[in-house]
C-alpha cells in the first residue's frame, strides 16, 4: 500500500502540474462571477494611488471581515491576474493534497481517493465565487489537522486548528460557521466522557466568536437586507418540502457547465456515477469493519459525511441579500463521499482501479481543458485595447444581450473588465452584495443599480442616460425611438463587442 500512496502521490502532481500549464497559457477564465472578484482586487490594490478614482466611487471592508483573503491575496502580485491564477492554482493544488494526506492518515484506498480530481473545477469553481473555492480546500486542511490531533495529540495540531478556523472565516464566512460546527461536534465525539477536557478544548472558539460579533457590529446593512432569523423561521414552515425535490439535482450541480442542455447534464451525471461505481460493485457500506482501528478510522469521515449532507439537505437556497446557499455543499458532500468511500474500500483488491481512476482523470482534464481552450478562443476579440484611450475617470455600465457561453451566463459581468484593465469606474454587482468587500464611497451613489440580467428578463433598457459615460454591449443593442439609450452613439468595436459614448455626457454629474 504504501507504494500504492507514492504512486498516487506522483499522479497527483502531474495532473496539477497540468492544471497550472492549462491556467497561465490562457488570458480569460469563464467562471462566472470572477470579474467581480478581479474588481475587487484591483480595487484593494489601487484604490489609494494617483491616477485614478476609485477611493471616491469605492470604499473597501476592514481586512478582519470575511471574505477579504481573496483580494488581500491576488493584490499582493503586481498584476492581480497573475495573483487570481496562482490563487486558483493554490486551491486545486490545497484540495488535492490535503485529501490525499487525509486518506494517507486513515489508511483508506489511495486510487479511490484520486477521484477527488473530479471537485477541481467544481460548481463553486465554475460559478467564480472565489472565496468559497478557497473555503472547500481549507475545510478539509482544518479536518486533517482536527484528526491528527483527536488521533495523535499534540498543542501543534491544536494551536494550528486554532488559526486555520480564523484564516478559514477570513476566506469565507459560511464556511467559517460550518468549521465551528464540525469543530464543536469532533471535540465533543473525542472529549465526550470528560466535561472539563471538552470546555478547554472548546475555549480555542473564543478568538473566532469575538471576530464573529465585531464583524457583524461593525458591517452596514445592504438596502435589501431582511431578518435572516425571520425568514428561516418561514422557510421551514411553509417552502422547505415543497422544494426538497430539487435536491436530487446532487448528480449534476458539478461539471455541467461543460456542454450546453441535455449533453452538459449528461456529462456531469457519468462523472457522478463514477464516483460511485466502485463503491456500488464493492457494496462498500456492507463491508465488515469489526476491528477497533477500522472503527476509529471510519468514525470521524461519517461525523464529517454527516454534517455536509445535513448543510446540503437543510439550507435554504437562499438567504436575505445572499443567493445559492446549499449548492455550494456539493463538492464538500462529494469529497466527504470519496475520503469515507476510501476507508471503506482500504482492504478490497482492487486491480482494475488504479486503471479506472486513471481514465476518470484524463477524460475530466481532457473535458475541462478543451472547454476553457474554446472559450479564449471565442473571447480571442475582448482584449484590454477594447478599453484603451477612454478616460478612466469617467463611468462605465454593460449591457450583455448576448450573456451565455455554452449554456452559462459567463459574460454578466465583463464591464468589470473597465476597473481591472484601465482602474476605471464601472456599474457593478459587488457594491451591492449583502456581505461584500467593497462597498460605495463618497461618490458611490452616483453610480447605478447594475441590471446584470438585461439580457435574459430584457423588458426595457436601465435609465443609464443620466449616470454613465460608456456603455459595453455585447450583441445587438435594441435601440428603439422612446430606448433610454438613445443618447450613446458607437465608439469603438472588436467584433461581438461594441463600446457606447453617452452624448449627453457634459451634463453628467462628476
């Protein structure tokens, strides 16, 4: 087994190596909400030097509020695109080897165990909320080191607990409240016959609790923002069952955004099942574990299990001011699945698997590279040129008519490309996030409301015309004789893509 573990060890570092040639030899990643995220980044790094405008449009968080490692991170690179892909490189890489030590301590099936390559591009991933594609890595770090001090003991693995469940709620805050629970749950399955040694353990909280109530003193409340107590409260009583059945949905929330319709679906339905054939022909859950040690190893992967099926079949779908809640729990639930499904399946032989997991992983990497090797190739006309001799002081919105790529709405955001590329002023969903980083400034309200979904619940044009400067459009503008945008003649083109002068700019406030 243990040269099972150095061969697996070594697949493992080429399919990352892999992953970084496929991320620095492309400009543009299609993951949703990425643009955003590179927004704010840029924002933490330039905000305060000559130049430029942000300060007075953008406002950012304190760095102890969560969420705020992503651009704390990529602004620490002299190019915050180079910081994104190592971020995204650190992720992959972090995912990977922390399940891979995870199954090592537990002596579970280490080829069962490389079908974790399949949460790489997960649905998080995919979607670009950047701070819960770091969280998911984190959780299973944080786990590793939890076993290795409920199994091992040590003050290290308790002092590295201590910091990791800060860092982790720095990197995302529900993911920070998930960690306090799988925290308490494992100190209380390992100090459960001494009271006195599971209150010091649990004394270790106190840091994150008091960053927890400074954090939530201290936010300002979005203009949407509900009781979040008041909606749970509603939520269970009246819309929880009646939407249970979108659960099942489990098979196909990652990987789906490979191929548009049915063949996405499809795809990301046989990479589920493949996770799930070996434990399926092996009837894993009916294998004996009669032995204290195969118990002790399987107790705190199904305590884990557990609570990501739990969050995965109890959340909302959404909160006040916060979209998609429990989907983000797939990857975690699967990759629970996988580290449980190895200890299971550690004394079965196994000849043909190493063979499977193999082809899994070369198919899966095949899938995703072609896909993200076409979309530069479609995107090959969206170039920083495009935005080039505009005057960055001045405000720039979108409307993305022509929004989906393969199926996915990966062009929503691209206006954001206006503060990344040139540190202009953009129209942008990150202001007006319930639990975002940045926030309006002194001259925030100038800029409007970004209507993101013009292109898919078009009914009439934003009332731009007195608010913003530049217009990016991509696809035909339906300019009609009463159209708000009657005022924005064509700048500039490079093909699909089209930049909007508003006429009327003189009149604009500042």
């Amino acid at each position: 087994m243990n040269r099972n573990y150095r061969i697996v060890f070594w697949v493992l570092l080429t399919f990352l190596a892999a992953n970084a040639i496929l991320l620095f030899s492309v400009r543009l990643l299609p993951f949703v909400d990425l643009p955003n995220h590179l927004a704010e980044a840029t924002i933490y790094k330039f905000r305060e030097h000559a130049g430029n405008n942000l300060a007075a449009y953008y406002r950012a968080v304190p760095w102890y509020f969560p969420n705020t490692f992503y651009p704390e991170f990529c602004s620490l690179f002299p190019d915050v695109e180079i910081g994104n892909k190592c971020y995204y490189l650190l992720a992959f890489s972090l995912l990977q080897v922390t399940v891979y030590l995870i199954i090592r301590e537990l002596g579970g099936n280490p080829w069962y165990g490389l079908l974790a390559v399949l949460m790489t591009y997960n649905y998080n991933v995919s979607y670009g909320f950047s701070g819960f594609s770091l969280s998911i890595p984190a959780l299973f770090f944080f786990f590793y080191i939890l076993l290795r001090e409920v199994r091992n003991g040590g003050r290290a693995w308790q002092f590295g607990a201590f910091l990791l469940l800060v860092l982790i709620f720095l990197i995302h805050a529900q993911m920070g409240f998930f960690c306090l629970l799988l925290f308490v749950c494992m100190m209380y399955w390992r100090h459960r016959d001494s009271a006195r040694a599971l209150l010091f353990s649990l004394l270790r909280i106190l840091p994150l609790l008091l960053l927890m109530l400074l954090w939530w003193g201290r936010r300002v409340p979005g203009p949407k923002e509900g009781s979040t107590l008041a909606f749970l409260y509603h939520y269970f009583l009246s819309s929880y069952l009646q939407g249970i059945y979108l659960r099942f949905r489990l098979p196909f929330f990652d990987n789906f955004q490979l191929h548009a319709g049915r063949t996405g679906l499809l795809i990301a339905t046989l990479f589920f099942i493949s996770i799930l054939i070996p434990l399926l022909i092996y009837r894993a859950w009916k294998r004996p574990q009669g032995d204290s040690e195969a118990r002790r190893n399987l107790s705190y992967p199904c305590l884990l299990f557990m609570l990501c099926l739990a969050c995965y079949l109890l959340l909302p779908d959404y909160l006040p001011g916060e979209q998609i809640i429990y989907q983000r729990f797939s990857p975690v639930l699967l990759t629970s699945l996988i580290i449980l499904g190895s200890v299971l399946l550690q004394k079965i032989k196994m000849p043909w698997l190493p063979v499977y997991s193999f082809i899994i992983m070369i198919l899966y990497l095949g899938s995703w590279s072609e896909y993200i090797i076409s979309f530069n190739r479609e995107t090959h006309e969206f170039t920083p040129d495009l935005f080039r001799g505009l005057d960055n002081q001045r405000r720039m919105g979108g409307l993305i008519y022509n929004y989906q790529y393969r199926g996915r709405p990966v062009y929503i955001h691209y206006a954001d490309y206006f503060i990344v590329w040139e540190k202009g002023i953009a129209a942008t969903k990150l202001i007006d996030y319930r639990f975002g980083v940045i926030r309006r400034g002194r001259l925030g309200g100038l800029i409007p409301y970004y209507e993101e979904w013009v292109g898919k619940s078009y009914s009439r044009e934003p009332a731009y015309d007195t608010s913003l400067h530049y217009l990016l459009v991509r696809g035909a503008a339906p300019m009609q004789p009463d159209s708000n945008l009657m005022h924005f003649a064509p700048l500039k083109r490079s093909g699909i893509w089209q930049i909007y002068q508003n006429n009327l700019a003189a009149r604009l406030n500042p």
